[in-house]
C-alpha cells in the first residue's frame, strides 16, 4: 500500500484542523438493512469505496452494523455454494452488530487509543462517525488515523524542540540578567562601603584644612614673640603679644586636640578603601581558564569581604576554620561567583540577630572541601530537592531570578566537583562544595 | 543639659561617620551621637530634638523606617537621610514612608550639609517655639481640587474614580496648561507624570514648590530613576512617589493623604515652613511657563 501522506488528503488536513476525527470522515452512502448480500458485494466493487475494509449498514440514521469485505469473502464468495446461500438474504445477516463506531469530535489520539483497544486483528474493518446526535456522518479508514497520528507525532517533535530552543536561548538571557543582578547588588554594596569611610575622610580632611590657618597663625605669632623678646625690642614685643593674644583666641584647642583623633580615623579609612580596591581586584581577576593554581582561603577571604555589606546588614558573625588546601587549580573569578553566591543566600536566610554563618574547609579523598554553614530559618523538606532547579526561587518576584544555585551547581560541575546542601528547618542550612584537588585535569573525563 | 543650641542626633552605624560629623557640627548644635537607635529614639521621646540624620543602612533597622518611628515620636524634628548608596528602594521610601526633609548621600559636600540642617533646624526651632498645634480643626467641607498632568487621560480618568463625586479632577496635557490651571486657582493636589514627550515636568514641580508651596505634588512615572527622585525630594518636597502602571490602592491613598496635608496646611500656615527646598540648579523652562509661575507666586502670597 502507498504510505505517502499525498495519496490521502484526509490525513494531512486533519493535522491542519482541529486535530479530530471530522477531517478523516469518508462520506460513504450506507447499505440500507433490505439490501441483499449480493447487492453489498457490488457496492464494494464501486470505486469510491475502493479503501473501505467494511461498509455500514444505516437505518433511518441509526447505524445497525457494519458488513466487512473480509466477511463476504469468507463466508460467500470463498466458501462452496456460499453465493447460493447467502445471495439473496439480508446483508444484515452477516453483518457484525457491533462496529467500532466513534464520534466526529474525538481526537485523533484518541480514536488511535479506542482502535488498538477495540479492533480485532488482523484489521478486517474500518469504523463508523457519528455526528453530535448519535446519527451515521460517515467512514473512517484505521490507516488514515495512523497516519495523522504519525504526522502530530512528527509535529508534536518539532514543537517540543522549538520550545527547548526558545527555553534555551531565554535561559542564557536569564543567565546573563542573573549575573547582572549580582553585579548591581555588588555595586550597590560596594558603593555603601567605600563612600562611608569616603565621607569621613573627606569631611576630616576639609576640617582639618579649616583648621589649619588659626593653627598656623598662632605659631606665626608665637616665633614673632620669641624674635622680639630675643632681639629686646620693647615695642615690637608687646605688639607682637597682642598678635598672639588675638591669634590664641581664634584658635580652638579642643578641635585641635580631636585632631589627631581625625587623622587616625582617616587612615583607617584610607587603609579600609585600599583594601576594598584590592579585593576587588582580586575578585574580578579575568579567568586564565583554569590554568591558575589559587589559594581557596584567599577566595574565601574576598568573598567575605565583598559579601561584607550583606553579613553586617544583617548583623550576621562570620567564623572560618580553615583546613590544609594545596593550591588549587580552578577558574577563580567562577568560583567567587559560587561563594558570594553561597555567603549571599546564608546571610539572607537569617532573620534573627544572633546569627553566625561559618565556614569550614578540608581534604577528603582528593576533593577540597568547602562547607558554609548558616543558623538561618533553613529549607523547608519539600523545597530542599527543588533548589538547584534553574528559575525555582522562593524568594518574591523580582527578588531573584532563581538561577544563582543552578549556576553554583553548573559552575561547580565545570570544575569536576560536586555541591550539595543539608538543612533542617529553624536550624539552618549547609551547602558542601567539592572539587577536585587536581582541577581541570580530573575533569578531563566525563 | 539645657542649651540655646538646636539639638543635632546623628546616627550611623560607622562611629568614625558619627565622630567626624559631630566635630563639624558641634560649634552651632548641641550634637548626640549614637549607634544605636534604641537611644536615639529614647532622646526624641525625652527632649526636643530639632533634626535627626540617618544612615539608611544599618544593622538592625533601615534609616527610613527610624525616621518614620521618629515622625510618630516626634512630629516636629526634621529628618534628614544620610545614605551611602542610594538604591531606588529606599529613595522611594525616604519620599513615601519617611516624608524626609532632605535626602543626602555620602561622601557629603560640607557646605552642602551645613545648610541643609542649619535650615532644617532653623523650622523646627521655629516649630518648636509655637504652642503645640491645636487639636484638629474640622476638615473643610469640600475637599481641594486636584490637578492632573499626563499627556495620557486615562490617568485623570482613573483620579475622578478614586476620589468622591464633588471633588473637581482638571486635567492639563502640557506644564503650561498645567500652570495655567494653577493660576486661575488653588490646587491643593498635583498629579504629576514625569516622563513627557516635550517639557521639563520635574523642572516645573520643583519650581512650583517655590511659587505654591501649599500644592502637594505625587510624581508619578514607569520611570524609576533613583537620582531624579533624590532631585524632587531635595528642590521639589515631592509628597509622593507612584511607580506607574499606577495601582488604585496605592494612588487613593496617596491623594487622601495629599488632601489631608493640603487641608492641614491651610488651617496651619506655619507648617509650610516645613516643605522649604533647595534651589533647583537648573531648570529648562520657558519664558511664559516662568511668567507663570511668577503670578502664581504672587497669588499664593495673596491666599495665603
């Protein structure tokens, strides 16, 4: 039998329509139940009827059965003296009562689904559609629904794949929103941490300018009346005294006195923007793939310190013990991403003032170890599995794109390593990084 | 303890910000200085203080929040909000939950400071001085009318649906038929979208600010721009900010606390010292908008 969709023109419009059994109907006029059954031999022959397998047998509307090619066959034209037999009596006595017979609104799917149930095989007979009221419509050819359902199949593929494409492309967007949210909020952060010591530092150091005229004119005066009492010049002394009187009155000895209190502040402030300038070089280190052997502890170092503004925010104690790491192969500015990514979350997951994130590392079986614990609220038994899911989030709209874990867990597998996370609800959460003391090249095979 | 002083708190929670600032203020104010706002509000609550400055982000509360605690405390302290980063968030809060005075960020131009509180506690020394306010004079009868400027008329649309059927709801598609409006008569609200195809809406709100004072404006935009809204709280005392598409909710309440402050101000004058601002740097309006704005000036003095 020619399978090609174009010699039936059923099958194809029925994946353009409404995906029902309509677009399959064969309009084929019924046997009426007076019809002999060598009368229903000829109808077969009617070219029209060319693809049936059975015919119906239709009585005022009401299907009453269906005689099937395979029946005639067997029981009149094959068997001896069958014509003689059955010739002249009703096709109803032949027929079989008990068609398949299926409503114009099924669904291809569906009909696919009743047809495997229902037929017997080898399939000796098609079925009969009814419209909305139960009355004959029409034929329907089993091979025509096969093959409709063979096409959604087909389209149905490509759909799914367009989708996983759309879903692809939109995921790398995401990707990309979700490393600029995390940049915004380290910007953000560190805006607030370099302009407040920035504001004391400058507010100091224009004060002490301000300062610095009375002071200077008051020891200006001081050396004139050394000069004129050394040179004994009587006149030019007591002018002199007046000067230093005046100069000493516009002076202010308690701000002069904070003074040195001022500087050290503004040093210290100094230093503290110094430091932050070289963490963030530290941090945003552009990544040598792989090549750089890093001190973990140093990475952990920056990412506190980065993550500072989120852990004072919130009141939260740090501690870090810190195992023997040998250096370790990895790309460093993906790993901080992990971190910050890490310390971020377990500093959020605190809502009390008594809280304390602590990190731990060590050696275990050719794996660094990175463990960063947090007393936080934790995560609840049935979110817990859920967590590295790409786009899930409990946190509220816009507060996250739900990405952060699943790019831990992507970077983290780049690596050859592996995160998991614990949690007990009130108790708080743990996330354990491994990675692989040898880096880039343990990771060489999959 | 008592001073001639105005009474200056300042709280932060970097020390060396507390320090630093209290040597440049300590000449002209009796300066408290604390880390903590558990204290700080213990001295609003036991004697007068004149203005509060606050660092927005700190351990255990947000400046906004402290300020909006010290409103209730202390209605007549001026409050003014000292931030390091000034993310859009806590603006939009510094202008719809704290109603601050000034909005200022770090590392903070001295000059800049010192006028900013010699002004604010010029008026809440003046606040304190006065008898405290009368209890509530009755609300007019009818409340003011409202003014809307988008060049978009649903939002007009959406006003008159909010507020009761005898409140008059004009509506004006450019800043000069806005000003137009505002000369003919008092409005005690403006709505204002700040996003506009051809004029300086902002420019305009913060000049009216100076001419009628006593016309509350709510900004409103999709636009959430940290920076300009930082502009409208300093030159422009904006009450209120909406992000649009605009919510019903939010957008009554806001109108019903903007009438409410309209009424109040007409009944207490002295309260508008309150809403003085800053000298906008530049504005780009024409001639005939400032024309404008020069008789609704004239007018507002006469009202007034």
């Amino acid at each position: 039998m020619n399978t090609s969709p174009s010699s039936l023109p059923a099958a194809p419009a029925a994946v353009a329509g409404d995906a029902a059994l309509a677009a399959l109907l064969i309009p084929a006029t019924p046997l009426t139940p007076r019809c002999s059954v060598a009368e229903a031999g000829e109808r077969f022959l009617d070219p029209a009827h060319a693809n049936l397998l059975s015919l119906p047998i239709v009585d005022a509307g009401r299907v009453l059965g269906c005689i099937t090619r395979h029946e005639l066959m067997l029981r009149v034209y094959m068997a001896p003296y069958g014509r003689e037999l059955h010739g002249r009596r009703p096709v109803t006595t032949l027929m079989n009562a008990q068609p398949l017979s299926l409503s114009l609104a099924t669904s291809i799917e569906a009909a696919g689904q009743l047809i495997g149930q229902r037929l017997r095989r080898p399939i000796t007979e098609d079925f009969v559609l009814t419209g909305a009221d139960g009355c004959y419509a029409g034929m329907g050819i089993v091979l025509d629904v096969l093959r409709a359902l063979e096409i959604r199949v087909g389209q149905h593929a490509q759909e799914l794949e367009h989708a996983y494409r759309r879903l692809k492309a939109s995921q790398h967007r995401l990707v990309q929103s979700e490393k600029l949210a995390t940049l915004g909020q380290l910007v953000a952060g560190l805006a607030h941490e370099i302009n407040t010591p920035l504001g004391y530092v400058q507010n100091n150091l224009a004060m002490t300018r301000d300062l610095l005229p009375s002071a200077d004119s008051l020891v200006q005066a001081g050396s004139a009346v050394l000069d004129a009492a050394l040179g004994e010049d009587a006149a030019a002394l007591e002018s002199s005294l007046q000067q230093l009187s005046a100069a000493r009155a516009a002076f202010d000895p308690a701000m002069f006195a904070d003074l040195t209190a001022l500087l050290d502040d503004t040093l210290h402030g100094v230093g503290q923007i110094a430091d932050l300038v070289a963490h963030l070089k530290d941090f945003s280190r552009v990544d040598s793939a792989h090549a750089e052997a890093v001190d973990l502890h140093g990475l952990i170092d920056a990412a506190l310190r980065i993550a500072g503004h989120l852990l004072k925010k919130n009141n939260v104690q740090v501690r870090c013990h810190y195992g023997q790491i040998p250096p370790l192969r990895c790309a460093p500015a993906q790993i901080n991403q992990v971190l910050l990514n890490l310390i971020g979350n377990a500093a959020q997951a605190i809502d009390h003032d008594s809280g304390m994130v602590t990190i731990r590392t060590q050696t275990l079986g050719g794996y660094a170890m990175i463990a960063v614990q947090d007393n936080g609220r934790g995560i609840p038994p049935d979110v817990l599995p859920r967590i590295f899911e790409p786009f899930f989030t409990t946190k509220p709209v816009g507060q996250g794109t739900g990405l952060g874990l699943s790019i831990c867990q992507q970077i983290v597998q780049s690596h050859g390593g592996r995160i998991a996370a614990t949690s007990a609800p009130e108790t708080g959460t743990r996330f354990v990084v491994a990675l692989p003391l040898a880096g880039a090249a343990a990771r060489s095979a999959p | 303890m008592t001073s001639a002083k105005p009474c200056v708190v300042l709280i932060d929670d970097e020390e060396r910000i507390l320090r630093s600032l209290a040597l440049l203020l300590r000449s002209r104010y009796e300066v408290l200085a604390s880390t903590d706002p558990v204290q700080v509000l213990q001295w609003v609550r036991s004697r007068p203080v004149h203005v509060v400055v606050s660092d927005q982000r700190m351990p255990a509360i947000t400046g906004v929040a402290l300020l909006r605690q010290i409103r209730e405390h202390s209605p007549r302290s001026m409050r003014l909000l000292l931030t390091g980063y000034a993310d859009l968030a806590a603006v939009e809060a510094a202008v719809n939950e704290g109603e601050i005075f000034r909005f200022l960020e770090k590392p903070w131009d001295a000059l800049r400071l010192q006028d900013a509180i010699a002004t604010a506690a010029q008026i809440a020394v003046a606040d304190f001085a006065d008898t405290p306010a009368a209890p509530a004079v009755a609300a007019p009868a009818a409340a003011a009318p409202v003014l809307v400027l988008d060049e978009d008329p649903l939002t007009a649309t959406l006003v008159r649906s909010l507020l009761p059927s005898d409140c008059l709801v004009a509506t004006a598609a450019t800043v000069e038929a806005a000003l137009a409006r505002l000369e003919e008569q008092e409005f005690g609200v403006i709505l204002a979208e700040l996003r506009h195809s051809s004029d300086d809406v902002i420019g305009a709100l913060k000049l009216l600010k100076q001419a009628s004072p006593r016309t509350l404006s709510i900004a409103c935009s999709p636009l959430r721009d940290g920076r300009l809204l930082i502009e409208l709280i300093n030159q422009g005392q904006v009450f209120r900010f909406l992000p649009k598409p605009l919510g019903r909710e939010l957008l009554r309440r806001a109108l019903l606390a903007a009438l409410e402050r309209h009424a109040e101000l007409r009944s207490e004058p002295q309260r508008l010292r309150r809403h003085a601002v800053e000298r906008p740097r530049e504005v780009s309006l024409s001639g005939r908008v400032l024309d404008y704005l020069r008789r609704i000036r004239d007018q507002a003095r006469l009202r007034a």
